[in-house]
C-alpha cells in the first residue's frame, strides 16, 4: 500500500485570447499550482492527509487534537492536517490536492452529507483508501474504505427518553410543553441524524409541541443570536435542545440577557449534545440538565484501520464510537475521570 510519488511541477497553461488587443495576437499565462505540485512524501512515513471540518466548537478542537496526538512521527506516521474552514468547497479541494500529491491515505470529515462522488471516485481511482470519520455522506459506500463515528440518530432519541422520564417523574407528564431546537449545520449528517432522532421521539408525545426549530451551525455566536430572535417570538418555552454544547453556551447567554430563567432551578429545561469539559461543569452547577455525549477521539480507530488495511486484513465498514448520556445528577460522578 506504501507508494513513493515524487510528481513534477505542474503548471496551468491558460492561453487566453486578448480581447483588447487588435488582430489575432495571443498572451499566454503560467501559474504554478502551488499545493499540488512537487511534493515528495519520505517513504519511511505512512503519510495520512486529514481533512477537518474547521474550528466551529470545542469539540472539534478536542476532535483534532486527537489526530496530532495519534498520527504522530515517533508511530510512524505524517499528518497533513487541513482545516476545511466550515467550507465544503474548500474540502473537495484539499481532496483534490491530496491525491494529486499521492498520500498514502485520506481521513475525511465531511461539512455536509452531498456532494462527494466526483472527488470519493478520483480517489478510489488513484487507489487512495479513504476514511470517513465522524459525518458521513450520502455517496455509494463502495467508494469509500469505511465510516468510523457516532450513532448520531440514537443521540437525538436518548436525549428525548430523557426529557419523557424526568417530566414524569416531575409529575408533568400530561402537561402541554413547548420545545424550541438549536439546529447544527444544514446538510450535516449530525444535524439530519440528531434531527430525525429527536422528532421521531418528540412525535410520540401528543402534548408536546415544537415552537421553533432553527439552525445555529454548530457555533456558540449563532446559538446566540438565533436564541435572541426566538425569544422575540416565543415567551413559554419549556424546552430547549440544542445539538451541541457551544450553543447552548451561547443560547444560555441569550436568556441571561432576556430574564429567562434555566436549568434545574429554572422554567427552560436544558438539554444538549456532546458533553466537554465546559458542559460538565455547568451540569454541576445545574444550568445544563444534560449532556449526551459525541466522542470526539476517533483517531485511535481510524488508526486501527489503517494498521489493518497495511496487513492486508478486512476493514468493518461501520464502526461506532462508544458514548453516554451525562445529567446535571451524576456529571460529578464521572467529571474526574473525563478525557475532554
Ligand atoms: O459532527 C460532530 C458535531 O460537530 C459536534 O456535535 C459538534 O460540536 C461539532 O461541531
């Protein structure tokens, strides 16, 4: 599987007709492509091309840090780490770059679900294994060597299960409750998967009513400010899931600012996704009531893979991380031992 690529420069001829010039006169120009041309790899090294979604939380900062730590030089391996910048555009691109450069494998975590084929193809072509992890896509699992990540439907469903048990332990259960969701990035396969888990559960309760459901992108500034329009709309919320941590943060600073009262000892339940440091110490406090957890350290697998692929051995190509869902009861309990 190891191959040594040392490619020549590339250069893009583009010979354009110039119009403000008269007769049939030409320019030629040459630009060299900077990032795909010229670049050898030492054969020593599995060279593994990462491309990341961007910076948008705090879990993606913990997701990444676990890929530096694991793809390390002292285990043999170099890491090109890219930061797709919350830009999918900017991701097939990166893609287009790694292959050309002839990496000996490609760990994508793609923005949003649509759109992979064309680039998923030329890299089966150039014979480039490449590792879906933690988003999926919507593209032909033939054309990529496997998916490693979260049960992003089954998040959505637990933190619903919880929200039914609680209220009825709170003697709630035949009371009308509105709900309000923060949406992650549209298109994304978190956001579809905890979206679909989340209404399919909440369609079970006929009291239950949805009064807002809107996208914040996964960052605590837009958790925010979407919160603050909402809370323009609608003054008996009852319920707010978010689907992650940072806007939550950001929702939370929202409500402050509005009067609105949240929490365990507050009207605005609060429930969201990806239980990190941050989200563990306001469980303690009793702002956020839970947290279901989205394990961020997915390197370790991704590099069990690619071990498996270099000793010609079969690849599961659905592989689940291991996650819980963490409440403002028994977050003390596991807070000490937590790795994000
Ligand atoms: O894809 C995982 C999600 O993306 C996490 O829940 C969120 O925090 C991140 O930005």
């Amino acid at each position: 599987m190891k191959k040594k690529l040392i490619l020549s420069l590339l250069f893009i001829v583009i010979t354009a007709g110039c119009t403000q010039c008269s007769g049939t006169e030409e320019v030629t120009y040459e630009k060299k492509l900077a990032r795909s041309g010229g670049v050898s790899y030492d054969e020593n090294y599995i060279t593994v091309g990462f491309i990341q979604t961007g910076k948008e939380s705090d879990w993606r900062d913990a997701n990444t840090r676990d890929y530096q730590n694991t793809f390390t030089k002292e285990k043999g391996y170099n890491l090109i780490y890219i930061d797709g910048n919350s830009d999918a555009r900017r991701q097939v691109k990166a893609m287009h770059d790694l292959i050309s450069q002839g990496v000996d494998y490609i760990i994508l975590d793609p923005i949003v679900e649509d759109g992979w084929e064309d680039i998923l193809k030329l890299a089966q072509d150039s014979k480039i294994p490449v590792l879906l992890a933690d988003r999926g896509v919507s593209a032909d699992p033939s054309l990529y060597t496997c998916w490693i990540g979260s049960d992003f439907k089954t998040e959505g469903v637990n933190a619903v299960k919880w929200l039914a048990d609680y209220l009825e332990k709170q003697g709630r259960k035949s009371e009308d409750i509105n709900l309000v969701i923060l949406e992650g990035t549209k298109g994304a396969s978190a956001t579809i998967g905890r979206t679909e888990g989340l209404r399919k559960e909440i369609s079970r309760h006929k009291n239950w009513r949805i009064l807002a459901s809107e996208c914040g992108n996964f960052t605590q500034g837009e958790g925010k400010a979407v919160m603050e329009q909402i809370l323009e709309k609608h003054k008996d919320i009852d319920v707010l899931i978010s689907e992650n941590d940072n806007m939550m943060f950001g929702a939370m600073k929202a409500m402050t600012q509005k009067d609105v009262s949240y929490g365990v000892d507050g009207d605005v339940i609060t429930i969201s996704f990806d239980a990190l440091e941050e989200a563990f110490e306001r469980m303690m406090t009793g702002e956020l009531m839970v947290s279901v957890e989205c394990n961020p350290l997915i390197a370790g697998l991704c590099e069990k893979v690619i071990r498996q692929i270099e000793a010609g051995q079969e690849v599961a190509p659905v592989q689940y991380v291991q996650e819980s869902v963490f409440t403002y009861k028994n977050a003390g309990e596991y807070s000490e031992d937590r790795k994000y």
